[in-house]
C-alpha cells in the first residue's frame, strides 16, 4: 500500500510540476506573440541588401545583413530632449548612433548594419505589397546616391538627379552633379534646373518588375548590363519613395516622388533626421513654419548645434525641392541646403557653400509627437 501510496503522490507532483512548466512556456509564447514588431527592408551605402526587425515593446532591434551574412543586433531608447524626441538612440561601443521609424513605412539609420562600410541604411516597410501597385509607383523621382566614394571615386562629387518610373515597366534616370570634378558630369544644382518634367531621354533606362516573392522589392534591370538590381518601394497616390540598391561597393539610390502641389504651408512641422558626413554621423530636427523658417536643432559626434535658415522653394519642376543658400552651420561655416519632402516623408543634402563640396546627407520623416 505504502508503494501504491508513494507511487500515486509521485505521478501527482510531477503532473502538477510539467503543468505550471507548461502554463509558463504558454504564458511566455503569449508574451512573444504580443511583442510589436515592424519590419523593413532595403540597402546601406556600401550597397549592401538588408533586413530590420524593429521590436517597439522592448525597445530592440535586430539587422540581418544579406549580402555579407552578418548580423547586428542592439537595444534602443528614445532621444528625450524635447526638439528631438522621436529619433531612436543606439549605444554601441563608445559611439552613438540614430534612427527614425516612420511606422510601417520607412526606416532611416545610421546604426549598425552587418558592415562598417554602411554608414547610412533606409528601408521600406517589408509587408508592403506593391503587386497591383503601378498606378502609386510610377512618376517622376528627384533623387540622390548615397555611397561612399562618390563620383569618379571623389568623394566631394555626389550624383543626383531625375528617375521616371513608367507604368510600362519602363524607367529612364537622368543625372546631374554638384561639382564637376574633371568635367565629366554636368554641374547642377536642383534650384538651376531648367528641363522639361517627366523626361523623355536620361542617361540611363531599363525595365522594372515586381520580385515573386518580396513583394516590396521590385527586380530592376539596366540596358546594357546583364546583373539584375534589386529596388524597393513604399508607394502610395500621396507619398512614394524609391530604393534603388545599386550593387556592392556602390550605395543606393534614394529618390522622392514629385509632388506638383507642394508649397511652403503644406510642408510644415517638425521633421526627425538621421544625417551623416566624413567620418560622422548623427540626427536631428527641422521645425519648418508655414513661410519656410526652419529653427533646427542636431547632435552627433561632433556635439550639439542649433540654428535657423529660411527655405525658398524651387520654381522650376521641383515643387516640393526647398532650398536655403548660404545657411549658417558654424562660426564662419555655411552650407546650400536642399530638402526633398513628400507627405511625412523627407530626405535632405548640402554642400559647402565656399567651394560646392559635398558635406552631409542624410533622411527622415514627420513625426507626430
């Protein structure tokens, strides 16, 4: 009986104890399932394909890097200071990093990403399907190249320029420079830009189709050339931005729909940034009012600033292309400011107002507070 009895009291216990084992896996796969995340994908400006995982319940993130197989993972806080708040801060090492997160739209860093050599990365939102998306795709796109040695391996010469997107599945990119170097570019700055929109000729043109699989990811294939480039798009009929990977060791191309409404009122508010440089990196927020003023507060690596400029917009073509000549950036440093704004979305350059080098370059969003 005692046998029976202990045997009995045994099973007991260890039914009890694989239940409550049970009832905490359960409870922690409820907890996992209940963890937001967002997913994004896109390239870094060594022209590497990447993937993020942003998870906003427990302030983490993780970056799968296709092209090297690395993998860079990290927490995050939000930036609490009242002008920047909303820009995601990353600590790794001893430096500090930023990020803007337009929810399940675009995504703009800085941060780590599987290579030293990206030192900026945007992505489109992974769960956008653009299959019947033609009609919000194509357009005119003012874009800019993001990479490292810029033209001619002179990294004070980026490449700018026109990418119309065709509902043929047909595109033509027209580019421009804003320095010449040896000449073999055409100088321009968007604000003396003097053509016709949409082009009819470039300099470049190919074809587009949605990938069978990733369906935010569009296959992109230049005349001429017999590697296919894998593009990204997060497109809607009142904001579109265009990703274009342009292959290892070559950066990307970002470009911003056209937007023939835009005026100074209807871009105002606070837009978050991420921005970089020659050897730097960091974030930071234009307050734009409805006339075009822009009070501006950045931090990075080389501290915290803040300022004002006023923004002209372009009377060309490029409605939503604002500008400000000769913007105050330090005691006796002045910089050509360009920003490129469409719906919440925003991406913004400059260059060195004494000599037209190239300075910063960087992306963002409106963010409401």
């Amino acid at each position: 009986m005692k046998t029976l009895f202990y045997t009995t009291l045994t099973a007991l216990i260890l039914a009890l104890t694989l239940n409550a084992c049970k009832k905490e896996e359960d409870a922690m796969d409820d907890s996992k399932q209940n963890e937001i995340k967002h997913l994004y994908s896109g390239s870094g400006s060594h022209g590497d394909l990447i993937t993020f995982n942003i998870n906003s319940t427990l302030n983490t993130y993780t970056v799968d890097n296709e092209t090297t197989g690395n993998q860079s993972t990290g927490s995050y806080s939000t930036l609490t200071d009242p002008n920047l708040k909303g820009i995601y801060n990353v600590t790794a090492g001893t430096d500090q990093f930023y990020a803007v997160e337009l929810t399940d739209k675009i995504i703009a860093a800085n941060f780590p990403t599987g290579n030293p050599l990206n030192t900026i990365s945007f992505g489109v939102s992974s769960l956008f399907d653009n299959s019947n998306n033609t009609s919000s795709i194509s357009g005119d796109y003012v874009f800019i190249v993001m990479d490292n040695t810029g033209i001619m391996n002179d990294a004070t010469i980026k490449e700018w320029g026109i990418l119309n997107v065709k509902n043929d599945n047909t595109w033509i990119k027209k580019n421009f420079a804003t320095n010449t170097g040896d000449g073999s570019v055409t100088e321009m700055s968007p604000d003396l830009f003097t053509g016709s929109i949409p082009i009819t000729t470039g300099d470049e043109t190919g074809t587009w189709t949605v990938n069978g699989t990733h369906k935010e990811r569009l296959v992109v294939k230049v005349t001429g050339s017999t590697t296919d480039l894998s593009g990204y798009v997060y497109a809607t009929p009142n904001e579109a931005a265009f990703l274009l990977d342009l292959g290892t060791g070559n950066g990307f191309l970002l470009g911003l729909k056209i937007d023939a409404t835009a005026s100074l009122s209807s871009i105002a508010g606070d837009y978050k940034y991420i921005n970089v440089w020659d050897n730097g990196q960091g974030a930071g927020n234009y307050s734009i009012n409805s006339t075009g003023k822009v009070d501006w507060t950045h931090k990075g690596s080389d501290g915290s600033s803040s300022g004002t400029f006023q923004l002209t917009q372009c009377t060309n073509g490029f409605k939503n292309v604002f500008y400000a000549k000769k913007a105050q950036i330090e005691t006796n440093y002045y910089e050509d400011i360009y920003c490129v704004i469409v719906g919440d979305i925003m991406m913004h350059f400059s260059f060195d107002e004494s000599n037209g080098d190239f300075a910063q370059y960087g992306a963002g969003a409106k963010l409401t507070p």
